[in-house]
C-alpha cells in the first residue's frame, strides 16, 4: 500500500475542517520495513486551538517513527492536557500515542523556549 499526502490539503487547515484523521491505515504503512511504532516525540507549531474540543491544530515536523511526513492536521489531546497554556503561534514538543479506535492524541504537550 502506498499513503501519498498531497502538499496542498497537508498545508491547509481549513481542508480538514474538524475532522479526526483515522491512523490505522498510516500504522500499517510500515507493512514489510518493520512494525510503526504506537507512540512517538515531535516538535510543531500551533495553528489553532479549541480547549472545549479538546483539539489542536499544528504543523509538525516529520515523525519517523510513525511514518509521518510533515504535515498540517488536527489532533485531539487525551483528558488531563492542559490546554489553555498553549496557543496559536507557540512552537512545542508533543507526544502522540494510538488509542484502542486507531487515533492519535496528543498525550504531552509543551511550549519550546
């Protein structure tokens, strides 16, 4: 199987809309160069946050260990993320871990110096 993102709807946020992006098949992209890890570290930029969802927006950096090129997306953060310290503009370090439906959240986030 071959995941292509196109730049244009990576880049653009508003193309996501409020969706949650399903990541079973990105795990799966490891197929016969390994198994993709269920969690990772990486480094973005906040675009946009909603604490009442419970959802970032952010541009982050390649995650190789989830097979993730850079991109733009939404991400939900687990119950517990404080997100009222973080907004739009804030360059942070998250982590992501796959829950049992297959979607990535945010599990620790912080701001960058």
């Amino acid at each position: 199987m071959v995941l292509s993102v196109s730049p244009a709807i990576a880049a653009d946020p508003a193309s996501h809309g409020e969706a949650m992006m399903d990541h079973s098949s990105m795990s799966d992209h490891a197929g016969m160069h390994g198994q993709a890890s269920m969690a990772a570290s990486g480094q973005g930029l906040i675009n946009s946050v909603d604490p009442s969802q419970g959802v970032v927006n952010i541009t982050h950096e390649p995650m190789p260990a989830l097979n993730w090129p850079e991109m733009t997306m939404d991400l939900p953060v687990v119950e517990g993320v404080d997100l009222e310290s973080i907004q739009a503009g804030d360059a942070v370090r998250f982590r992501v871990e796959l829950g049992a439906d297959q979607v990535y959240r945010i599990t620790e986030i912080e701001t960058m110096p």
